[in-house]
C-alpha cells in the first residue's frame, strides 16, 4: 500500500458539518459588520518577511518562533501571514486608501499561520475575522469598537460565556519606562526565572506580565504595576472609556496585566475570554488601539483600532451552546424516484422547488431507487422531507411527501409551489 497521507501538524480540515456550521456563523458577524458600514478588503496569504518583523517587532514570539518563513525561486524572504492587521495597512499604503478618506471601516476574514504547539483551541493553521477602524483616535472610536465586540457576542448569544477585560498599555514611552523598572524588580528575583523568562526579561520584559507560571504570578503582585507609569494622557484616554463602558452598562474588568504579543499597540488593549470552554488558551477577541503603525510603516501619520475574533475558538464555545449544532447539514427536500422515466420530471421540479423556496436546501436523488429498496432507502435519507415521483402518484397528478416522522400523504403537484406550509420547519 502506499504512503497515507495526513495534514500538517497543526492544521485542521473543516468537514462539512464544521465547515457549515462556521459558514453560518462567519456570515452572521459579516451581518453585523454590514450593518455598521464596514467594508471588506482581502489581501494575499503571503507577504514579505520583513513587513512582519518590521511591524510586530523582531522580540515578539509571533516573529522568532512562530513565523512560516520560506525562500521563492528568486531567493526572497517571505512568509505566510500571521496576522491580517499589517497586511491590511500595506494595502492600504499602497492603494493609497488613506488619502481618499479620512476614516477607513474596514474587515478581513481568512487563514493565519503560526508555528505554535498545537493543542485545544490552538492551531498553525486558524481562521480569524479582523476589524480594522483608521483615521480617528477620538476615545468614543475605543468605545465604539468595543460595544461592537459585545453586540456580536450578544447576537451570537454568548455573553453569559465570556469576560471583557481591558487595559491601557500607555505609549512606547511609558513602556520603555516602566521596563526599566520592571526589569530591576525581576533582576533582584532572577533565581525564580525560567530560561525563558530571564530571555524575555532581557528583550522584551513587558512580556512577562503575561506569565502563566505560578512564581512568577506570585511576583507579580509585588512588582510595579504599568498603570502608575502612564502618562497623563493615557490615564485620562483610559479613565474616559471605563467611563463610558459604565455608563452603558458594560461588564468589564480591568486587568493591569493584559499586554499583547505584538509591540505596535499603544493605549487601549482588551481582550473577551471564555469562561470556561477553552483552557489556557482562552482569548477568543483580541483588540487594541495603533496609533503608530501606519506611519511606521510609510504611511501618512494616521491612528487606527481593531480586533480579530479567532474563528476556531469561537465555534468551541459556540458548540458548547447550541447542543444541535449537527443539524447544520440537514437537507430540507430530498426528491426520489422510483422509475428512471420520471428522472428528468424530477430535476425539472427540483429546480422549480429551488426558485420558489430559496431558503431551503433541496437535493435531487439522481440514483433511481427501486421499488423493492424504497422503504429502506427512504428510511435512512437524513432530511425534512422526502418527495416521491411514481407512477402511482402520478396517475393521480399527485406527489408522495412524507416527513421526517415517516408519515406519508399524497398532494396534488402544483400545491408544492403554492403552499408555504408544506415544508415549514
Ligand atoms: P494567545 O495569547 O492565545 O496566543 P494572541 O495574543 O497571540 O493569543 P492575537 O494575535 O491577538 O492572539 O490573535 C487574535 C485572536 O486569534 C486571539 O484572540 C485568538 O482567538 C486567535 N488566535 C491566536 N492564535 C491562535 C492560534 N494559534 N490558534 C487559534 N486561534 C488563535
Ligand atoms: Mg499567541
């Protein structure tokens, strides 16, 4: 026999079931999207490797362990994005969208790839839907982004499973200062570091507040805390959105120890985890404020807020909710004949069925199925309802429906097109 082969480690199909299911919600956010005037831009799976180390910073983790990185034919550096928000404001640069308007609502949706050990909720290959907000850093923009964030997982019914926690990360300065300090506490407790804890204490310590390993949470509550070293500014940016998340009646919780993976945040971070459905891993939204970027990266001075919903994890904790999430693949009318003369009768009436109920997913059964086999047949086929050409039926001009209970009835052909209540759900 020869080689079997599998998927890369990490990377995951979607069979139909999933991928109908993702389908369906993917499209519902889309919705919302469209409902708030947000635009859709597509950019390549690929880009330059320099465009990501240029963004998210050469001491992140996304950069030194988890880019796929590879050679073309002429020798250039590229690599599969890990991210869309970069490759979105290289689009935007060099389509010169900045100029056109001043604020730019846009989203993405597709693949990320990231060489991360795969386990519940993490993968190398996932899917996220991002939201980018450019040209505008008026703190209601942080707001608005926000009560986004909440009437997406409102409508999806998921606010009783996940937790909003916010944060300001300051500027590049308040950090660069507060590293300093940060770096000095955790110099005097250096014997409680991992090896990589002291490599990130000595390239990137802000890092570290991020820890999960239990000393270090520990120290945590000691060290010096990043909210003392905002400046006036950023305090008062971070006092005004509590503010108003209050006044609207948001839960959040302030959590001084929310930083991300990518150094081009500033200010607002924020974060919705599961409750309870996604392990450590539980980040299933993740967003903050980018004043820098675009211009970082040659474009006009021009500030910038978004987030990206991490598809994968959304669905686990979707799935925990809608027990029958399975039923995505039902068909609604499957249509079978008995008689191979009446197979062309059926296409024709399938199709008509298809123009006057657009809702519903109608298959046409190109097998014939014999007499003798129907009552077997008809018994396995998953579907709301089953439409039957025989020449019994039609001698009389009728159709056979039977529903999903088998109870068979005879109907007159044209009241297929003419009663909605036939097929209700
Ligand atoms: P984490 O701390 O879990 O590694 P992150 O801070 O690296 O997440 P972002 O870069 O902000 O994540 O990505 C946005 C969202 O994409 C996350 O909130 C998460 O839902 C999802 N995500 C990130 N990495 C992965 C992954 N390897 N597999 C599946 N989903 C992911
Ligand atoms: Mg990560």
């Amino acid at each position: 026999m020869g080689t079997v082969y599998r998927s890369i480690r990490g990377m995951h199909d979607f069979l139909p079931v999933e991928a109908t299911y993702s389908h369906s919600i993917e499209e519902y956010i889309k919705n919302i999207l469209h409902h708030h005037a947000y635009f859709e831009i597509r950019f390549p799976v690929v880009e330059e490797t320099g465009l990501f180390k240029k963004a998210i910073g050469k001491n992140t983790d996304i950069i030194n362990k988890e880019m796929y990185n590879f050679y073309d034919k002429k020798k250039k550096t590229i690599s599969l994005r890990p991210e869309g928000t970069v490759s979105c404001i290289r689009a935007c640069i060099q389509n010169n969208m900045f100029y056109q308007s001043q604020v730019q609502k846009l989203w993405y949706h597709g693949p990320m790839f990231r060489y991360e050990r795969p386990q519940k909720g993490r993968f190398r290959q996932f899917y996220q839907l991002g939201v980018e907000y450019f040209g505008c850093n008026d703190i209601v923009v942080d707001y608005e982004i926000i009560i986004l964030t909440v009437n997406i997982l409102k409508n999806l019914n998921l606010l009783s499973n996940v937790k909003l926690e916010i944060n300001s990360i300051g500027t590049l300065k308040d950090r660069k200062n507060f590293s300093l300090v940060l770096k000095k506490f955790f110099q005097k407790h250096i014997i409680h570091l991992t090896k990589h804890e002291k490599n990130l204490l000595s390239r990137n310590p802000i890092r570290i507040l991020d820890s999960k390993n239990q000393n270090i949470v520990k120290l945590l509550k000691l060290a010096p805390k990043l909210n003392n070293y905002l400046s006036k500014s950023s305090y008062t940016r971070f006092e005004q959105l509590c503010n108003l998340l209050n006044s609207s009646k948001i839960d959040f919780i302030i959590n001084h120890q929310l930083v991300r993976g990518l150094d081009y945040y500033n200010d607002t971070v924020f974060e919705w985890k599961s409750k309870d459905n996604l392990g450590s891993n539980h980040a299933v939204c993740s967003g903050g404020r980018y004043d820098n970027l675009i211009e970082y990266l040659g474009g006009k001075k021009n500030s910038a807020m978004g987030f990206a919903i991490g598809i994968e994890r959304l669905l686990i904790i979707k799935k925990s909710v809608d027990t029958f999430y399975f039923n995505y693949l039902t068909i609604d009318i499957n249509v079978l004949v008995v008689e191979v003369a009446y197979l062309m009768l059926a296409i024709n009436v399938s199709e008509k069925l298809r123009l006057t109920w657009p809702d519903l997913k109608i298959n046409t059964c190109l097998q014939v199925v014999k007499k003798k086999n129907y009552t077997k047949f008809s018994k396995n086929i998953k579907s709301k309802f089953l439409l039957v050409f025989s020449s019994r039926a039609l001698n009389m001009n009728k159709i056979l429906i039977k529903n999903m209970f088998h109870k068979e009835t005879y109907i007159p052909l044209n009241r297929i097109f003419q009663n909605p209540c036939i097929f209700k759900k």
